[in-house]
C-alpha cells in the first residue's frame, strides 16, 4: 500500500490560511494527501485588521473564523500548538505543549510528521535591541497583543471619562509610521469619537497621539511622496502630532528618550517599527536565514537548504531577479501562498516545482479610519495612479475581500462581505467588553 503524503502548513494568517484551503480542495477532499494546518491560536482573524481590534473598532466576535470549523469544510486538518522546532532528518515538526490558564498541561508536545512543509508564520515588530522596548511597549503582532491594548486604551478612556481629569492629556506615542502605526494613530481618534456616543465625557481633545518615525517622513517604504504628505496633511488635521527625524533609543515607563537627548512622555507606547521574523526561526532545523531571522528561500519558494520544506509570506526571504526582496505585504504572502499550492502538486505528481514567485506590487493604500484613504494603484495606466476618498476605500477592502472570497468561495465570500456592511450599520460602532 502507497503511504499518505502528509503536507504540513505551519501558520494560519494572510498566506497558510490560503494555501490550507487550496490544497485542502485539490488533495485533501480528493484523498490525495493529508493536509493539516498547525497554528498557535484557535481562530484566525486576517492581521491588516489588527489596529482596529486594537481599539474596539472590529470585534472578532462577529470577524475571527474558527481554524476548526473551516478546516472541516474545507478538507484539511487542524492541530493547535506553536512550533519550536523541526526534525529534519525524521522530518517531523515539534510542537510545544499548550498549558491552561494555571498553567497546567492540556496537551503534551507533540511531533507531527510531514512529506512536506511549509513554514508561513509571519512576523512581528522589530525592536532593534532597543533598551526598554520589551519591557514598557504594546506590540501589534497578535489577536491576543491587539487585546491587550484595546483593554489598556479604554481602561485609560474609562477612567479620564469618569474622573472628569480633563485637565491631563491621555499621551500615547506610536513609533515607527509604517502603514501600521499610521493607521493605528488614526483609529484611536476614531475611537474616542464614538466613545462620546456611548455616553463617556470624552473627547479628542484628551488624547495627545504622537507619531514618531525616524525617517525624514512618514510611510517611508511607501514610493510616492504625495501619499506620504497627503497622509501627513491629514494626520495632523485629526489632531495627531507628527514628528519625522527622530529616532528612539530608549523607552523607560514614563516616556521615550531620543538620540537628541529630548524625552517624550507617554502614558503608552506602541511600537511599529520594521519587522522580523520570529527569532527562534534563526537557523531551525539548520535552514538557512537572514539576518532578521527570514528563511532563506529560492524564487520557487523551496527553502535553500531543503526541498521539501517551503516558507512563505513575512517569515520568508524571497529574492527577485533584479536583486531586490519581496516586501511583507498581505498582497505577497497570498500570492505567494496560491503559486506555492501549485508548486506541491507538482511535486506530488512527480515534477519539478516549476513556477517562480515575481512580486506584483497592485499598489499601497492607507486608511485614515473614517478619515480618509489614499494611495497608489498600479495596475492602472501603466502604474502608479493617485487615488483618495470612495474609490481608494474600495480598493484598500478588495485585499481582504479577496481573501475571504479565497477562504470561503464567491458566494458564501461575498454574502459575508455584505453581512459584515450590515452588521456595523446595526451593531455599535466600538466592541467594549
Ligand atoms: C495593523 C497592520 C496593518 C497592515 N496593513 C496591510 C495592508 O494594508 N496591506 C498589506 O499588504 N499588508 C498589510 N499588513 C501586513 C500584513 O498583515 C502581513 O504582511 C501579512 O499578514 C503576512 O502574512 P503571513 O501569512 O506571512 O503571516 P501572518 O498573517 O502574520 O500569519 C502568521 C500566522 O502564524 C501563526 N504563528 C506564529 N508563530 C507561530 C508558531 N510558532 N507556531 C504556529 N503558528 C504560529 C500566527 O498565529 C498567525 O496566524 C499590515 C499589518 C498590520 C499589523
């Protein structure tokens, strides 16, 4: 009897959730192969989204899908536990145990065999050895960090509101202006906007964001400089305080210090700076790796030093052929993810992994909350067009209508996109509690 081939994705967001689904319906409900999806959370909730659960502006509740219901309909498996380790030479992925609350042990570690492997665990925030960031900074990482803050934010607007201190600022400082930390300053004013409509003695004018980057202007990864001033223009209409050229080196519970020897107090900070992969994916199982800790794989997506394991997404370094790096961008860890299921089944009947992952950049867009979006769009006129406003808030949502359409089908996919409009029209407009 033929043995089963195992095919083993390790990480559920933007990338391991589509490729999970796409082979679960190409091997897994054909019987082809085993598929199993192993993530360290119980549900997935798509990571563009993170700084609006970061202030109660998405509940995921209503938004979070459930690995385990969607693996059954959708033919694969689903095991919980996060990876520490892989075994190469038995070629079994090592799972650490999962512990309750009091920290007794629910399952075991366990070790999950696979034929072949695709590592797409993402990234987090890059603190640069910082002194302090570690200790005194919320991250935007995880569903579970994206928690932490929204407790820690309305916690802060519960307790002024009802005080009435409104003499003393709320002072928060996000650092680093990315597409994350400028969309995050942005939601926090939004969401003291429509704390006023539960009823809280709040304002905007209690909340003193600063955002801070160190290059001379914001999104600096973002080409156009009309983006990044148009973003600007608008940030510092909403009320928050931008500061470009000023770069952190070290952060302390009262505030921030700058290599300028100024300090900045703040009652919190939110660091949002670059981003690595995980640090213990730094040589794992001897796979070669980047210095911010990225597997090192060739442009097919296999890893450089191991055929049958593929990496994808933030966690992978995927070179071009014009020297270049492919960005870590929801847009490349799907394309990336959809190409790398097609290279597996290749693999499976026997060929060569023949198709070459070439980045499509469709454009970068920002999303000022209710504000305002503006951004790029390249696949129009040969590239490059400005868009603002309705249009540009259309696109900016086709990424994750894209996605969900991939994770459900069109129909149901759609029908979803539409319940969700509906929901926020009827449900309120922030998740406190
Ligand atoms: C606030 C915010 C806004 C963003 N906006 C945009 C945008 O507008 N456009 C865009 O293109 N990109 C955007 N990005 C970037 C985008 O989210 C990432 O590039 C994308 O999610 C990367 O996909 P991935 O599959 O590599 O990893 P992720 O989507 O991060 O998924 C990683 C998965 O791995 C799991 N995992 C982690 N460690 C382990 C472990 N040890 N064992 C098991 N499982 C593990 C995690 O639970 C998670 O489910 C944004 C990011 C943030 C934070």
């Amino acid at each position: 009897m033929q043995e089963m081939i195992n095919v083993v994705i390790v990480g559920g967001g933007a990338g391991g959730m589509e490729i999970a689904t796409k082979l679960g319906h190409k091997l897994g409900k054909k019987n082809k192969a085993r598929v199993t999806l192993i993530d360290c959370a119980e549900s997935h909730v798509w990571k563009p989204l993170l700084h609006e659960v970061a202030t109660g502006a998405l509940d995921i509740g209503i938004d979070a899908i459930s690995y385990r219901g969607h693996a059954a309909a959708h033919g694969y498996h689903f095991q919980q536990g996060a990876m520490t380790d892989i075994d190469r030479e038995n070629k079994q992925v090592i799972l650490a145990p999962i512990l309750d609350e009091d920290g007794e042990e629910l399952l075991p570690a366990r070790r999950i065999d696979y034929t072949y492997l695709v590592i797409a665990i993402g990234s987090i925030a890059n603190d640069f050895n910082i002194e302090g960031v570690r200790d005194h900074c919320v991250f935007l990482d995880s569903t579970e960090q994206a928690m932490e803050i929204r407790t820690m934010l309305l916690n802060k607007f519960m307790r002024y509101a009802s005080h009435h201190q409104l003499d003393e600022k709320i002072k928060i400082a996000v650092v680093g202006a990315g597409a994350t930390g400028v969309e995050m300053s942005a939601e926090m004013h939004h969401a003291v906007d429509q704390l006023r409509g539960f009823g809280y003695k709040i304002d905007t004018s209690l909340l003193e964001v600063t955002l801070i980057e160190a290059d001379q202007r914001i999104l600096p990864k973002v080409e156009k400089t009309e983006i990044s001033d148009s973003v600007a223009k608008e940030l510092t209409a909403i009320g928050v305080n931008v500061r470009t050229n000023t770069r952190i080196d070290a952060v302390t519970p009262e505030g921030l210090h700058t290599t300028t020897e100024e300090f900045i107090p703040a009652d919190m900070v939110i660091w949002s700076t670059g981003v690595k992969a995980p640090d213990f994916l730094n040589e794992i199982g001897g796979l070669e790796s980047n210095h911010i800790n990225q597997v090192m794989v060739k442009q097919n997506m296999q890893t450089t030093r191991d055929s049958h394991i593929f990496a994808i997404g933030d966690c992978a370094a995927c070179p071009q052929e014009d020297g270049s790096w492919v960005p870590p961008r929801g847009q490349s860890a799907r394309q990336m993810a959809l190409m790398t299921a097609d290279n597996i089944r290749l693999m499976i009947d026997g060929q060569q992994p023949k198709h070459n992952y070439v980045y499509k950049d469709l454009g970068s867009l920002v999303n000022l909350s209710k504000f305002h979006t503006v951004g790029n769009l390249m696949s129009f006129m040969g590239g490059g067009v400005l868009v603002e406003g309705k249009i540009a808030r259309f696109v900016y949502t086709s990424l994750y209508r894209r996605h969900l359409i991939e994770l459900h089908g069109v129909f149901k996919g759609t029908l979803l996109m539409f319940a969700k409009g509906i929901s926020r029209i009827i449900h309120p407009h922030l998740k406190l509690h």
